[in-house]
C-alpha cells in the first residue's frame, strides 16, 4: 500500500579506525590533490578529511563522528561535473572511489524488465561493459525463487543501460545525484525514470530504503518516520519546466520519494546502492547529414522529431564554427582523417541514430531521403557507420570539438590566468529553440565574440561556447549569459538542462524559481539536513 510515510532505519556502524582515510589538509593536497578539485576547475578547494568507504556501514560511521564534530562532508564520485559540485571548501570528503561492486541482477515480474543493483562509485562505462559481456555470476542472483542470471546470459539479446551522459569516467551515483543526461535523453530521458531503487544514509547518520512506489506524497508533504521524532518534508509548489532539467529538486504535488533524492546534487543525503534497469539494445545505424544551410539543419531535426515511425536514439548538432575547428585538427589527428570528405558548402550537420532490421533498412533509407531533400539536402550528403571502426570515428569527430576548444583555452589562460570559457546549458520549449538560436547568434555577432555552438537538438538544449580572448571579453560573456539564462526560462526552458547548478549557477537558480522557490528548497535541506552537513555551497547559500 502507498503512503507519504517512510521508516528510517539503524544500521550498525563500523569501527572507525579501519576505514580507509587521509587526514590532514597538506597531506591530501600533496598526495590526494585530485580529490578537491573536479572538472570545472574551480581553485581553491581543501579538506581536512579524505574518506573511502567499501560499504554502507563505514558511510554511516563517517557521517555519524563528522556530523558530532559538525564538520561538513563533500560528496565525491567520478568529479567529472564542470559546477563546482564535488570541489570541497574545508571539511571531509567522502570518495566513492571503492564503492564499485555490482551487488546483483533481478527481474521484476509486473514490468517485465530486468534491473541491476550496484554501489555509487562504480562508472558508467565499467557499468556498460559488466552488462554488455554478461559478467553476472550465480551469486548476483536477486530472485530467490527462479534463476534470473542464468536466463539473462542465455539471453540472446545484448542489454545496455541507455542513458548516454558522454562522460562514462561519471560515476553512477554522481550521475544521479545531477539527474545526468546526454544524447540519448531525446529518447530514454534523463536518469530518473531508470532509477528502481535506492538506499540513502541521511544527515542523521539513518538510513532509507527506497523502491519507487512505495512512498508517494500527500497534500504536498512526504514524512520521515525516525528515530524518537517524525519529520515532515513539504515540497516545493514551483512548477517545473516541461523542457530538459536539471536545475533544483525536482517537485511535483503527487511525486514518488524516489525523485527527491533524484538531482539534489548531494545536499540532503548519501545514496549507497541504487537499482537501475536496463533494456534490449536495439541495432542502430548512426548517421552524419550535412546541410549548407542552418535553418535546413534545424527542420530536419524537427521532421525526425515528429515522425514516430523512425524512432530516432538521438539528435546532435554542429555549427560552421565546430567544422573549423574539426578542420584545424585534421592534419594531426588521423582520426579525423575523413574530413577530408566533408561536403566543401557544409556549414552545419546532424549527427543522429536510428534503429533499423535488415527488413526495415531500406524503407529508412528512402524516408531519409525524401525528408533531406525537403530540408535542401540527399542521403548523398549524409554518411552512416555500418561497422564499429567507421563508428568510433564519428565519436572521434564529436569529441574533438570540446576538446580543441578547451585546448584553446587553456593556452589563452598562459596570458590571461583567470580566463575560462563560458558554456550554457540551456534548454527551451520546442517552439521557441528558433528564437533561442537566433539570440545567440545575434548576441555573438554583435559584440564580436568567438563562439562555439554544438549540443543535444533533439531536446532543444544545444551548448552555446563563448570563447573570450581577454578578460574584458570574459565579463561581457557572463552578461550575455545571463540574457540567456533569462530568456531560456522565459521560454518554458531550464538554466541548466543537464549539468546541474553546483556552486557555479547559483544566481542562475535564483532567475528560474525566484527567492521563493530557493527558499522553499532550503525549507527542504534544512528539514533533512538541519546541520547543513552535506555539500554546503551546491544550488544555493544557507
């Protein structure tokens, strides 16, 4: 039966001496320096405490002695997020680093899909691999009444998780506490619909288990049934955007409890295992189709979008400025040897995926090229990776263009030391991505900026990369950005579609739920975590 109420559990500790452990803040940042800072960069980071933790028992110790000594804790995975979240500012750190086993394999009857059970810290690509080869042994077994791993390896079907964030360094309890997407969020959506499961130790050193459906508010409230005391959780009545999310807890009146620990950055509890489900890995035919002009680019994606038949995996965008770039790195990288047949009047592309049969192979390709040649373009503009080299190197392709512009970066910041790009984040509404697009470029040629434009154009959310040159530059940037940020929520969209806000965007968050939706989500943390434990600075100030 649902209710809005959940019992906390006591789970024994473990001795504190034998948790692995660094202490002192010049040892850590001598020995462990990689563990106070993450990919955004941000200087400045220290601790006084570097924990790594095997089980959940060693977290609960962990949070009950540093909770006493009121000492804040910063929660660590892969420290791939570029805002901010995992850099500590004084206190412990808790490393999921040696949190990695897969605990088991299930089979839920009701939705008849299979699901893994696995800790935080293991990644997503090791996490791929694991169910890709099959690696399940009898022990993994989580049907106690039918062998599930048996039947799963005798399987025929390959099986994947599909949520494709690029970065598969990402741990996968990092990659829900950023409700994480990617790509494919087009159409497998972000982390949270592929959440099953999860156990959370709270500031109180107490501990949830959590399978969704169990536990569903009512009249606004969930309530936390723990020891001595219930405590009451009043959601916050914002509405949130109908575009891609990532930006603030995610609220809704009637919400399962699974979806408050699903992008809350870390700041009111510690998950320590998780149940994720997986699927049937389709066959799919990747495909790169090059336009002369933008805005055939972009009714191409919105011809894909709405026809149900071609059931597109993913759609990605790249501007006449990302080919430059690609061009820029052809003559040293021999995997980027084939821009060479690059159409000489591309300007655009869209890169995309399809799941076809050998049945059904040649009706796509007909279709293909009726919608081409309605945007100006022909299947004869469009490469596809029937085989995994022709695969990896349009991978190559992608990648490069994040790559080369950091590149450039970091060589400007030779002379300017505080230079840094500026990458949105930014979805909106489809109807209004037109709008969207038309402003950055507008914005950008009209101050003269170096930009970058590539993204994920099925969800409307493309990164718009603002390249400064000098630090006068960098502070007109952070002016545009802000424009951006407000016309992105004036347009049904998010601030912040998939990197979360992190201690980086906290003003972004202000612009899109106001001082009262922030402060509705302080009410939150404050009920949970009175203490502000747990990774103080993530989405807003206390």
């Amino acid at each position: 039966m649902t209710t809005n109420a959940i019992s906390t559990l006591n789970v024994e500790e473990s001795p504190f001496e034998g948790i692995e452990k660094v202490q002192g803040t010049e040892e850590i940042l001598s020995s462990n320096s990689d563990y106070i800072v993450d990919e955004s960069k941000i200087a400045g980071g220290s601790a006084e405490w570097l924990f790594f933790p095997k089980k959940e028992s060693e977290v609960v110790t962990i949070i009950n002695k540093m909770s006493q000594e009121k000492i804040p804790i910063t929660l660590s995975g892969g420290r791939t997020g570029i805002v901010g979240s995992a850099v500590p500012f004084g206190g412990a750190v808790i490393s999921t680093d040696k949190m990695t086993d897969v605990l088991g394999l299930g089979y839920d009857e009701s939705v008849g899909k299979y699901f893994v059970r696995i800790q935080p810290g293991i990644t997503l690509k090791d996490l791929e691999d694991f169910i890709r080869y099959k690696e399940f042994t009898d022990d993994h077994n989580l049907n106690l009444d039918d062998n599930i791993v048996q039947k799963f390896k005798q399987d025929s079907d390959n099986y994947l998780f599909p949520v494709d964030p690029t970065e598969m360094t990402a741990s996968v309890g990092g990659s829900i506490a950023a409700n994480a997407s990617g790509a494919r969020s087009f159409k497998y959506g972000a982390m949270r619909p592929w959440v099953r499961h999860l156990r959370v130790v709270l500031a109180s050193g107490e501990v949830i288990d959590l399978t969704r459906g169990e536990c569903k508010a009512e009249n606004g409230v969930f309530v936390f049934k723990k020891s001595g005391r219930d405590v009451e959780v009043k959601i916050p009545t914002y509405e949130m955007p109908k575009a891609k999310n990532a930006a603030g807890f995610f609220a809704a009146p009637d919400m399962d409890l699974v979806d408050l620990f699903i992008g809350n950055e870390g700041i009111i509890g510690m998950i320590t295992e998780v149940d994720l489900w997986i699927i049937k890995k389709p066959m799919g035919l990747p495909n790169v189709m090059f336009f002369t002009a933008e805005d055939d680019s972009l009714l191409f994606v919105e011809k894909l979008r709405d026809d149900p038949d071609l059931n597109v995996e993913y759609m990605e965008f790249f501007d006449e400025n990302s080919f430059e770039l690609l061009k820029s790195k052809q003559k040293t990288s021999p995997a980027l040897a084939n821009l060479a047949t690059i159409p000489s009047d591309a300007k655009t592309a869209i890169f995309f995926e399809i799941p076809y049969s050998e049945d059904t192979l040649e009706d796509i390709i007909v279709k293909l090229d009726e919608i081409a040649m309605d945007c100006n373009s022909s299947i004869d503009s469009c490469w596809s990776a029937f085989d995994e080299v022709e695969k990896e190197s349009f991978k190559a392709m992608r990648h490069a263009v994040p790559e080369t512009v950091n590149a450039i970066i970091a060589k400007r910041k030779n002379e300017y030391p505080g230079i840094h790009k500026l990458g949105t984040d930014m979805s909106v509404a489809h109807q209004h991505f037109r709008e969207m697009m038309k402003l950055y470029h507008d914005k950008m040629l009209e101050h003269g900026l170096e930009y970058v434009m590539w993204g994920h154009i099925g969800d409307s959310h493309v990164h718009l990369n603002i390249l400064p040159r000098n630090m006068d530059e960098l502070s007109l940037g952070k002016k545009l950005y802000k424009i951006f940020a407000e016309k992105a929520v004036e347009f049904g969209g998010s601030v912040s579609a998939e990197h979360g806000i992190g201690k980086i965007k906290i003003e972004y968050l202000l612009i899109m739920y106001g001082e009262e939706g922030v402060n509705q989500m302080r009410a939150v943390k404050q009920a949970l975590d009175p203490q502000a434990i747990f990774n103080r600075g993530n989405m807003f100030t206390l």
